[in-house]
C-alpha cells in the first residue's frame, strides 16, 4: 500500500517512481520492495514524500519447482493460482467393466507377496502372469462399447484441465473474474507457453475430490464462467493469442439462479463471438463434452478428442428417460448418440482423435498431456499458415458442413425411407476374460435361484446361450482362416449354392470334396490358435444348454403336479365321494375297531371295493389329461433307493478289502500261511497246526478291524434304521420277512464260526472268501415294498 501526502505540490513531467529512483538523500536505489516490508520508510525531496508498505501474503504449496528461474528471485508465478498437489494418493478406482482384471491382478501381487515371503525364485510366473493380464487388457480397451467410453470419460481419477496445463506449459498465470463482481471457479482461464510460444488457456476444471468437486460445481460453469472465458477471449484476440480450450463438463449448471442471471445468453454470446475471434482456436475434449455448456468454448478451427472422449447433446442416462422412460437404458441410448471420437470424426464432427494408454487416461497422465502437447502444436502449425480471412471461413465452413445436406438433388425413392445407411454390425469376440466372469456370475445366479422362479433364470440362461453360440461361430471362423482353409470354404460354398438354385441333387463328387474338408479340418482343428477358447466356449455351451434342460424339464413337471393335485382334490371332493367315504367312516367307527385286524370280513371287503373305486376314477380323470396310467401293487413295487444305497454299502467294502488284501502287511501275512500251509503237507504236525490257526488268526483279525470302521459300520446302521421304520410304517408290508434276516444272520454267524473253527483255510482264493463273507453280512437282499400306489407317466 502506498499513500502520498503534500497532494498540493505540482508534479511536472516526473512521476512519484522517478522521484523515487533518483533520491539520493533516502539511499532507496536498487532496493527490492521485498526488503521494504518489514518496516515503514520515508524519502523526504523538499515538500513531498513517499510511504509505503508491501502486505505479506500466506505461501502457499504449488506443482512447480520453488526455483525454475535463476533470474527470478522467489520463483515465479507462485501467487497466482490455488491448484496445488493432492497431499494423498487418489484411492484407485475400478469400473464394472474392469473386474475380470482385478483377479489377475491379485494373482500377480500373491505371487509376488509368496516370492518376496520364501525367497524363492517365481520370475517366470510372475512373467507369465503379467504377459496374460495385459494381453487381456488390450482386448478388453480395443473392444469398448460406447458405454464404457462413457464411464471411463466420468472415472474420478481422470486428469483435469490443470493437470494438463501444468505438464504441458513451461509458465502458466491464471486470470480470474468476469469484471462483473464474480469468478466461476468451474472455468479456468490464464496464459501460458508452449515451447517459448504464448496462448490463451481456458477450460472446464472437475475437483479431484468430493471437497474439490464442491468448490468446482462438479465442472459444470454458471453464467459468470462463460463470461469470464469471453473477457479472456477478446483480451486474447487483442494481443494475437492463439487460444487452446480444453472441454470436461456434463453440461452448463442449470439451476434457476443461473436461469434468472442469463445462462442461456451468457452461451449464445460466446458462440457468436468466437466465430469472429481473429485468432485460431483449437478445442479438446478431454472428457465429457455435455451440450451447450461445451460448445460455449468449443466453436474452433479444429476439435480434437481424446480417445475415450464423449461429446454429446444429451447424456446416455437423459437420452434413455426420454425416448425409453428409464435410465437402465443408457447402453443402448449410448450406441445410437454416435458420442465416441470414431464416430463423431466419420461426421465430421470432430476433425481428430488423441490417443490414451491401455486403461485410459488415468492410467499414465503424463503420457497423455504429451500427446495434447504435440497435437496443439500440430494443430497450431496448420492453422497459423492461414490469413485472418481463410482462419474466420475455415471456423464458418468446419460448422457449415456438419450434417452434409444438399439441395436441389433428387433423392433416390429407396432411400427416401431411411436416409442414413445403416452401418453393418461388425462382429467383434468377446475377451476369454470377460465371457469367464460372465459365466461364473450366471453360474453362481443359477446356484442362487434353485428354489426361486426358473422364468429370469431361463431368460439369463437364454440369453448366454444365445451369446455362446454367436462366440463359436466366429471361433470356427478364426480357426478356418488361421488353418488357411478359407479360400476352399467359400469355393465349396458357393458350388452348393449354385448347386441348390438350379433345384439339383447335390452331385457325389462335390459330396465327397465337402466330406475330405470337413476331416480335414476336425483333424486340423486341435492345432489352431484359438482352440482353447473355441473348446472353452464348446463345453459352456453344452453345460448351459443342459442346466436348460433341466430348467425346462422341471418347470413342466411342476406344472404337471399342480394339475394332477388340482384334478386329484376335484375327485376327492365330489359330492358322491364324499358320501361314500364318510359312510364307511361311520361304519368302521360303529363297529368299535380298534386295528384293522379288528375288522369283520364284510367291512373289509366294503373298504377294499371303496379303494378299487378311487382308484378307477383317478386314473380316468388322469387319462382325460393325456397320462399313461399304471396301477402298481405293494409287491411288485421295489424301492429303488434304498436298492441303491445297498449297492453302494457292497461295493465300498469290496474295494476296502481289496485294498487290505493287496497292502503289504497281510500280504506277508498270507505269504506266511501258504509257507506253513505247504509245509505242514497233508499230515501236519502239533507244532505246523498251531502256526497256521495264528495266522489265520492274525488275518481274520485285520479283516474284522476293516470291515467295522465307523464309516462303512455308520452306513450300515442308517440302512438298518431305515429299513426297520419302513416296517414300523407297514411299509414293508411282509415282503422283508424275520425269517429272512434270521437266515441271513444265521449264514452270517456260520460263516465266521467256521472261520474261526479253521475251516476256512487262505488258499489261493482268500480274497473271495472273505469277500463273500462279507457280502454275507451286508448285502441282505431288502426288498422294499410299499403299500398301493399310483405311478404316472408322461407320453414320451
């Protein structure tokens, strides 16, 4: 601050810093005003003089070096800007589309973690692995959809205007306010240099943070931004600046503040100015290029877009609301926009695209601020050969040529239904990768839905199937060209098709030519490139298609029992059924009967002709819905699962003492007895006798402890429990008699009586016999047979 007193005296041709320069009394020459700040001072020339007292001001932290400039006490430009570096690391931010990488990439960090843990050498798999991850993502950022572009374009960890101004700018000074009373920090304006050349620098700035996004608007101007960036504008156009703006906001804020202060003006005015402006303009979307609010700074000589760059009229999300009434359609409002660069430079919207890392952007800022930088000074190179008069028509044609309409030619009537031709799908695999979590994700849906409605599963599992079999189409396609069996393809296919329109059997020769390509390639087929993905896709395809099935089958036969329950309780309920059954109730409750053994031969008889008739009229309301109806008595019916379980109890001890028999112990053991046996010959001695019963004995011992482990021993009590509540529920119904588990248990207790008593000598065939012993005991024939039921079978 400054003041000067004595106003009165008269100043002719010399100014107060003159004064001030020339004093010889106050020493003040060659004095730095950072070294005046520290204390008042006064130079006193006859009746005037001079206060002054420089303010300090807070130093702040900035991206640039403290010194950059020798000459320059200080450093420079530090108290121009508030954009300093974030004192944390952005937390790393995954998209939807990005999670098939995140196992890779936690395989990676596991081995590495186990390498750095053992001290063991895993270079080759950590080779290995990071060889796959990034082979997968580059199919996975050469295959996006415009959605995904969408998404990576709105990622939070995306460079901002900023971020690529202080990497590409040796000085850069921010200019604020709108000489109108505000400053709009959701637009930044200033100068800077690229390799010694000045320009003009504006452009939308994002936050880098929820606080940063606050303070910003989320990138989105008020009017007071746009006309911040017009002050500037003209300013540049005065001095002869070129002017670069770098374009990332969803759009102009639109609140009714804004309304009532003249957005809508505010844009019209800087759209008009900027075709007049006599300097060249070049634009770069560097993310999202909403509407109005990024044309406000867009109308250039050149619009270059970064590669996964969006420019749009309507957000995906705002686009889908309206023309399909919900926001879940976004993907597809996405695709018809035509946002991407590709899309917009075949429009001839946008006149070039920036390329980005693998992962975008955020990937490798630096990298990406570089190619910005060598694309302006492309660009600006171009532009600066042209006039002020080629520069302006350049600007007005660049806009007039959007949409390419003519006048005055005559339309061909065809074309008249659809004006614009519509562009052939192209056919694109789907990265191994991302089918994998698409199958496990079904997989696990499917695991989940077991006992809710199969109808969305069946729709899910449609939809994969579908999916897979265009996968494998275009698998054989890869695995035809790579096996360089094309050319004969498309030979053979076009002679059937001229074959088939001339309405003639197909001639031999040309059969037996189609049946040589088709060996020729199944023999082929393991060898080419893609035959891991093409098997993988095979074997989904027929696992889905089985879990369909299976879907399928079980839907019908759900809705199989509701009619036949439905039908069967119509039976049940009509009125003479009704009668019949509480009559006979009546009966069987006035005769006092406390079992039905209980019973006089006439009720028993009534009862029996009752059931015969339930049964007739059941299976004739079954036949009317197309069923074949079989009536099954108690002692043809075999419970087939309790069979099974028996079965399996057989074979699992056979392969237990199969196994004892062939261990090395009782195979000495057995080797020993056969020694003994031969020694002993036909008339043992005392001595031989008692050395072969302890063998015999040893053996019988090792083959008890076998068959009664307490799993096979477990599993042996469960069917015996079993059994036992089906005769307690008369289930069995005498078919399993006492005597019959007498018998069993009797041969059973013969059997290891005689081996005990030595009867059973270990021969050649000692495995059998104890085989047999043991089927003895467990494989007593259970015959299951329930009580009168009714079994339905379906037509085919």
């Amino acid at each position: 601050m400054a003041s000067i007193s004595n106003s009165a005296v008269a100043f002719t041709g010399t100014t107060a810093s003159d004064l001030l320069r020339s004093s010889k009394s106050g020493g003040a020459n060659g004095i730095p005003l950072r070294t005046l700040g520290k204390a008042r001072f006064s130079v006193k020339t006859r009746d005037l003089s001079v206060v002054a007292k420089v303010r300090k001001v807070k130093k702040h932290e900035y991206p640039w070096p403290e010194d950059p400039d020798p000459n320059v006490k200080g450093g420079v430009l530090t108290h121009l800007s508030h954009f300093k570096p974030l004192k944390e690391k952005p937390k790393p931010v995954t998209l939807d589309f990005e999670k098939p990488l995140v196992a890779l990439e936690k395989k990676i960090i596991d081995v590495r973690k186990m390498a750095n843990e053992t001290g063991l050498d895993f270079s080759d798999q950590i080779l290995s692995l990071e060889n796959k991850y990034q082979q997968a993502l580059k199919d996975l950022y050469t295959h996006l959809t415009p959605i995904q572009r969408v998404n990576i374009a709105r990622h939070p960890n995306r460079p901002t205007f900023l971020d690529h101004i202080f990497s590409i700018t040796e000085k850069f000074v921010e200019l604020h306010g709108d000489r109108a009373g505000y400053d709009d920090p959701a637009i930044v304006t200033g100068i800077g240099t690229i390799d010694g050349k000045r320009y003009m620098f504006m452009g939308h700035q994002k936050g880098r943070n929820t606080k940063e996004n606050i303070m910003r608007n989320f990138g989105m101007p008020t009017p007071h931004g746009y006309r911040k960036a017009l002050r500037m504008m003209y300013y540049a156009d005065h001095h002869g600046f070129p002017i670069v703006t770098l374009i990332d906001t969803p759009g102009a804020f639109a609140d009714l503040k804004s309304e009532e202060l003249g957005q809508g003006e505010a844009i019209a005015h800087n759209l008009r100015t900027m075709f007049g402006l006599k300097v060249p303009i070049v634009s770069i979307v560097i993310g999202e290029g909403g509407s109005g609010g990024a044309l406000a700074i867009g109308c250039a000589n050149k619009l270059l877009m970064l590669e996964n760059a969006v420019f749009y009229v309507a957000s995906p999300e705002a686009c889908a609301a309206i023309l399909w009434k919900t926001a879940k359609a976004a993907p597809k409002a996405a695709e018809k926009l035509k946002i991407t660069g590709p899309e917009l430079c075949k429009l001839q919207v946008a006149d070039g695209i920036i390329p980005e890392p693998l992962g975008g952007a955020h990937a490798d800022p630096s990298w990406t601020s570089q190619q910005i930088k060598n694309a302006i000074n492309e660009a600006m190179d171009e532009l600066n050969k042209m006039d002020t008069e080629a520069l302006l028509k350049h600007r007005m044609l660049k806009f007039r040529k959007i949409g390419g309409f003519q006048e005055g030619v005559p339309v061909d009537p065809i074309r008249k239904v659809n004006m614009k031709k519509k562009d052939e799908p192209v056919a694109g695999k789907t990265p191994v990768i991302e089918l994998e979590y698409e199958v496990e994700k079904l997989k696990q849906q499917i695991s989940k839905a077991k006992e809710s409605s199969s109808k969305p599963m069946e729709l899910a599992l449609n939809e994969m199937i579908e999916k897979l079999k265009k996968e494998i189409d275009l698998e054989y396609s890869a695995a035809v060209e790579a096996m360089g069996l094309k050319g004969r393809c498309l030979n053979l296919r076009e002679e059937c098709l001229k074959a088939n329109s001339q309405d003639q059997l197909m001639h031999p020769v040309l059969m037996d030519r189609i049946e040589k390509l088709s060996d020729e390639f199944n023999k082929g087929l393991p060898t080419a490139p893609n035959y891991t993905s093409l098997k993988y896709k095979l074997d989904m395809l027929k696992e889905f298609s089985i879990a369909k099935s299976n879907l399928e089958k079980k839907g019908k036969g759900e809705e199989l029992k509701l009619d036949i329950n439905k039908k069967l309780k119509e039976v049940m309920d009509q009125p003479e059924m009704k009668e019949k059954m509480q009559a006979l109730k009546a009966e069987v409750q006035k005769s006092g009967a406390s079992s039905a053994a209980d019973l006089d031969d006439g009720t028993k008889e009534r009862i029996s002709k009752m059931k015969k008739e339930i049964e007739l009229e059941l299976a004739s309301v079954l036949k009317s819905m197309d069923l074949n109806v079989e009536i099954v008595r108690a002692k043809e019916l075999i419970d087939q699962d309790l069979k099974a379980k028996v079965e399996s109890l057989e074979e699992e001890t056979n392969k237990k003492i199969e196994n004892l028999v062939k261990s090395s112990d009782l195979k000495n053991t057995i080797k020993l007895l056969k020694l003994e046996v031969a020694k002993a010959g036909k008339t043992p001695d005392a001595a031989s006798k008692n050395k072969i019963e302890a063998l015999e004995q040893q053996i019988k011992r090792k083959l008890s402890a076998a068959i009664s482990s307490s799993e096979i021993k477990e599993k042996h009590e469960e069917l015996q429990a079993e059994i036992k509540a089906l005769e307690c529920d008369g289930g069995l119904n005498g078919s399993l008699k006492n005597d019959d588990l007498k018998e069993a248990s009797s041969k059973y207790a013969a059997g290891e009586d005689g081996l005990e008593r030595g009867d059973c000598s270990l021969s050649s065939k000692q495995s059998e016999l104890h085989r047999a012993l043991l089927i003895r005991r467990y494989s007593t024939s259970c015959i299951i047979v329930v009580r009168h039921r009714v079994l339905f079978r379906g037509k085919g």
